[in-house]
C-alpha cells in the first residue's frame, strides 16, 4: 500500500512539474507574439508607379512582408512623393520617413558622392567588386550613414555613364582627343574635370535644364547620365551616344536605425534577407537593362559608339591619372585613397 501511494504522488508531482513547463513555455510564446507587434514602414523612391524599379522594390516589400509573417507591411510612396530624395534622407534621419531606396545626396556629408566619383569602375565585372556588401566603399558608407542615424540595407545597381551628343564626335574612341564640344555636366566636380580632361568644355547645368540646353545650343551635349535617362529625357536630341563609363550609378536602400532597433530579431532577419535579393536580383539584371536602352536608343536614330574592355581601360587610365589628385580632398583624401588602392 505503501508503494503504491509513493508512487501516484510521485507521478502527480511529475504531471505538476510538466503542467508547469508548459505554461511557462506558452507564456513565453505568447510574450513573443505580443512583442512582435505588426509594424507599417514608410519607404520612398523616386521612380514612376509601374517603372521597373518601382516594380523591383514593390516585389521587396511583398517578399520582407511574406517572410516575416506578415508582421511587416509598407506603404510604398514613388515618384518623390514624399520631396525631393536629398530631403527624404534628411527625414530618415529624423525617423520622419522610415526607408528611402536612392542616391546618397551629399547635402549630409561630402563623401556621400564619392561612389559617383570617375572611373571607380570600368566594367561590370568591376563594378560587382566595388559594391560588394563588404567593399571598402560600402564599409565606409555604412559607417557614415550609422553617423546620420540611418542604417544600410543594400545596394540597388543601376548603370554605367556615358555621354551624349547632338553633334558629331571627333575621334570618340580615343580618350586624349581634344573636341571642344561644349557639354552639360552636373554642378560636381568629378564631372566638370573629367570632361575636361576628355577634352570638352565643361558647362554645369541643372538636371532639369539638359533638354532645353541642348534644344536650344546652349550646350551640344551631356555628361552624368547614362543611356536609360539619355533615352527617356533627351528624345529626339541625341545624335551620337558615347557609353565610356566613365562613372557608375547605383541607390542605396537604408532605413532610420532608430526604427530598426525597434524591430524584432524575426522583422530585421526578414527586411535584410529581401533586401539582399534585391540587390541580387538587380545585379543580375542591370547590365542586360542597359544593354536594351542603348539598343533603344540606336531604334530611335542614335549611333551608338562601339567600346572594347581595352579601349574603357585605356579611358579610365587617362581620367584616374588626372583627375583622382584633383578630387581625393573633396570625399577626404583617407577615405578616397581606401577605396582607390582597392582597385590599383
């Protein structure tokens, strides 16, 4: 009788224990559930509803918002709906607006263009090294922007540079000839002393005022842009398409890192992991997107100058050697000599 009592209490105090253990663990579970709160991000970008990059960050946010569960929803503002993208970084800074994918505008910090800087890169294979996650380029962003409360998700590769003529070129394939042609570049000094270096007269002029420039013979060309904007903005004006590649043009995707703490460990596992598909998904796509906009532009009447890997490092040669020295201060000549040395 004895045994038999020791042993239903012993299995009782066991059942206890268990009963316990589960609670807590249920309790533990629904802590977590409770935490993880569903949280809208606000996220801006400065391309049209239905362009292909409108089209690639609505398929991050569905894909950030599937793999958290769908404690991640966004509400998507395009078309610089939100300003201007040097003014929507000051408010992700703010925690005003959450994330922003675009340019990095050096109204915060100088070195904030350095990744526009000439000849960084020449080629795709080149540019995929450059912008690595873990670059020295990247590293010192990172660290830049964590200065400016802002926390770096990924990068969005766009396309190389070029220039664009409604006259004739003179010798387009050779880096040291002297045209003279007078072409629009942007008010920065990377751009102003590499087409001058190429041999152009170098006019700086706003975004906004290329068409009419040209349309006009203000200017008979343009510097900083590449085929995709030469074809959608200049219709009609360009006669000769020169893709010397002479600097890259990529966004970044960054998010206010107050907001980012903020998050659960599952929340920011989900918006990194999308975000790096992303930036995989376009690097994958970017050379071939630019390979269709320069074929637009030959439908549309355009001559596209022809560029061996050779030819665009002999370019880049002639445009690091003279204008590197020039601009190293601008971006702080430490941080520029980093990346620089990276690729010598």
């Amino acid at each position: 009788m004895k045994k038999l009592l020791s042993l239903l209490l012993t299995s009782t105090m066991v059942l206890a224990l268990a009963g316990c253990g589960s609670g807590a663990d249920s309790s533990n579970q629904a802590q977590e559930q409770k935490e993880e709160q569903t949280v809208t991000l606000s996220l801006a970008h400065i391309r049209p509803v239905g362009s292909t990059a409108d089209l690639a960050i609505q398929a991050f946010a569905e894909e950030a918002t599937e793999l958290s569960g769908g404690t991640l929803q966004f509400e998507v503002y395009p078309a610089s709906q939100l300003g201007d993208y040097t003014t929507v970084q000051e408010r992700v800074g703010i925690g005003d607006v959450d994330m922003q994918i675009a340019s990095l505008g050096s109204n915060l910090d100088k070195v904030f263009a350095m990744s526009n800087a000439a000849y960084l890169c020449s080629t795709w294979d080149e540019a995929k090294v450059m912008f690595a996650g873990n670059s020295p380029l990247i590293e010192i962003y990172k660290e830049k922007m964590a200065k400016y409360n802002m926390t770096y998700l990924a990068s969005y590769p766009l396309y190389f540079g070029g220039i664009a003529l409604n006259t004739d070129p003179v010798d387009p394939t050779n880096p040291n000839a002297r045209s003279g042609i007078k072409i629009r570049v942007p008010a920065m000094s990377t751009f102003e002393k590499t087409a001058t270096t190429l041999g152009y007269l170098a006019t700086p002029l706003a975004s906004s005022e290329m068409f009419t420039s040209i349309q006009t013979g203000v200017v008979n060309g343009a510097i900083g842009a590449g085929a995709e904007m030469y074809y959608g903005n200049l219709s009609g004006l360009v006669k000769y398409y020169l893709p010397i590649n002479d600097h890259f043009e990529q966004w970044y995707m960054y998010i206010n890192t107050d907001k980012w703490n903020s998050l659960s460990d599952n929340q920011r596992n989900a918006l990194q992991t999308a975000a790096d598909n992303m930036q995989k998904a376009r690097w994958d796509v970017a050379e071939g997107e630019t390979d269709e906009y320069e074929q637009k532009l030959r439908d549309s009447g355009t001559i596209v100058v022809d560029y061996t890997d050779e030819q665009l490092g002999e370019f880049a040669k002639v445009v690091r050697e003279a204008v590197w020295p020039a601009i190293a201060e601008e971006y702080g000549t430490e941080n520029f000599e980093a990346v620089t040395n990276s690729i010598k």
